[in-house]
C-alpha cells in the first residue's frame, strides 16, 4: 500500500479497493496591503501572524516611489507601520500617506496604524499629534491600562507593552479609547474599522536588536530605558503581548465585509 500526497503535502492514506479523494485546496485569501518606511523595515510579528492566516502580503514602500492602490476591493484590510519620521513632517510621501488613509476609511475596510501609523490615522481624523510637553518619549516597555470598550474589542490586554516613539496624539474625535496610558494617555483607540496602536506589538527579538543598536541616540531622551531593560523585560511580557496579537488580528481582519470575502473564494 502506497501513500498519497495533496497539494499542499499532506499524506493520504487511502483504504484498500476504495478511490483516494483529495480535500479541495482552500481558497485564496486576498492580500493585505503592507506600507513600510524604510529600506530594512519588515512587517515583523505582524506579518508573521498575516501569513498564518493564509493573507499575501502587499509590501509598498511610498517612501521609495510605490504607490498606494485607489481602492482596498482586492485586499483584505491594510497596515501601515512604523519609522523615525514624524506625521507632522511636510515630505510628500507623508502626506500622501495620511491623505490615503481616506480610503479605508471611506470604504469600511480594515485599518491598523501601528505608532507612526497610528499618528497618521489621528491626524487624518483632525486629531493633534506633538510631542510630549515635558520632552519625555516611551522607548521600551511600558504599562497599559485597556478601557471597558478595549475589553469588548479583545480580551487579555498585557500589562506592559513594547514602544519607540517620542510623540503621541489626542484622541480623535468621534473614536473610542481602547487603551490609555501614563506618559502619552491614548495608546489606542477605534474609529470604525480602523485601530491605531501607540505600542508595537508587530516587534520581534531581532528587531529589537536591530533599533536599540542603530537608534541608540533616543534612549537618552527622558523617560527611555536603558537597552539592557528592554530585552529583561521582554523575557517577562513578551509571551502575554504576542498573545494578545494574535487574538487582535484575527478579530481585526474579521472586520472585513463579508460581500468581499466572498468574491476573494470565487
């Protein structure tokens, strides 16, 4: 007796005098559009929970010249990241970026805004995005507290999360604060199908690495930790943070309108 093998490699072991049907391949999942800012940036943890969704990923750098789809009908939501450059900077790319950020919006789609991300999406909703008064940035990792409405949104928030910024936003209007906290009060919030996140749960071990190393001039900012701190307290809250990402994604992409959902399984 032979096995059988599907497409997609698994083994079938088939009954003797009986036919070997194979399960029909699942169908493709649309893509998520991924907007990175610079040349060595990945979607990280991010990404990696995308994938074992089953969603392609769309990378566009508009930094570097792509450009951004005029509409979200072939792609199951859409993530812009992080990167060193501030929402209020007047290059062309960031604006576009912040004025692009209408159609997701318009069109009910998905939308995570991760740290920069989360900035753009407050300042297209006319919310402000400055720095901290005092100076002070969030560079490690820092309590949260999710708000009654987070809860609702996704169980098990962790207590500390991972951060790199020196800026923050008000909340806009019309948006519910999902979480808050010391420093920088709104740590994410809800406006419709799109989230934005002050925190960086998409951070992997080789990132971090990577940021405390090359951004090192920030962790002698007020308020920073020093770099030994960030991988200490990343042995201690990591594990609840990525599964706190995972739960998010899959309800954030469970957003998706279910008339495009069908037309991706045709």
């Amino acid at each position: 007796m032979s096995f059988g093998s599907s497409k997609n490699g698994a083994n079938i072991l088939p009954f003797p005098g009986r036919r070997v049907l194979l399960a029909p391949e699942p169908a493709p999942s649309l893509p998520v559009l991924i907007v990175l800012h610079q040349e060595t940036s990945t979607p990280g943890r991010v990404g990696n929970a995308l994938r074992a969704l089953g969603h392609p990923l769309d990378i566009r750098r508009p930094r570097f010249g792509d450009a951004l789809p005029e509409t979200l009908d072939r792609h199951a939501g859409a993530v812009i990241f992080g990167g060193p450059m501030s929402a209020n900077d007047s290059d062309e790319y960031v604006r576009r970026e912040i004025d692009w950020i209408e159609v997701p919006l318009r069109e009910q789609r998905p939308f995570l805004g991760i740290c920069l991300g989360a900035q753009m999406l407050a300042k297209q909703l006319r919310a402000q995005v400055a720095p901290h008064p005092e100076g002070r940035v969030e560079c490690g990792y820092y309590p949260i507290r999710p708000t009654e409405a987070g809860h609702a949104i996704c169980p098990d928030w962790p207590e500390r999360v991972y951060h790199w910024h020196g800026e923050g936003f008000h909340l806009p209007g019309g948006a519910e604060l999902l979480a808050e906290g010391n420093d920088f009060p709104v740590q994410a919030f809800q406006h419709g199908h799109a989230f934005g996140l002050q925190f960086h749960p998409d951070v992997t071990y080789a990132m971090m690495h990577r940021w405390t190393t090359r951004g090192c001039v920030r962790m002698d900012s007020p308020g920073a930790h020093p770099r030994h701190l960030h991988f200490a307290d990343r042995a201690m809250h990591d594990v609840a943070e990525r599964a706190w990402l995972k739960r998010f994604i899959d309800g954030w992409l469970a957003r998706m309108p279910r008339t495009i959902m069908s037309e991706a399984a045709e």
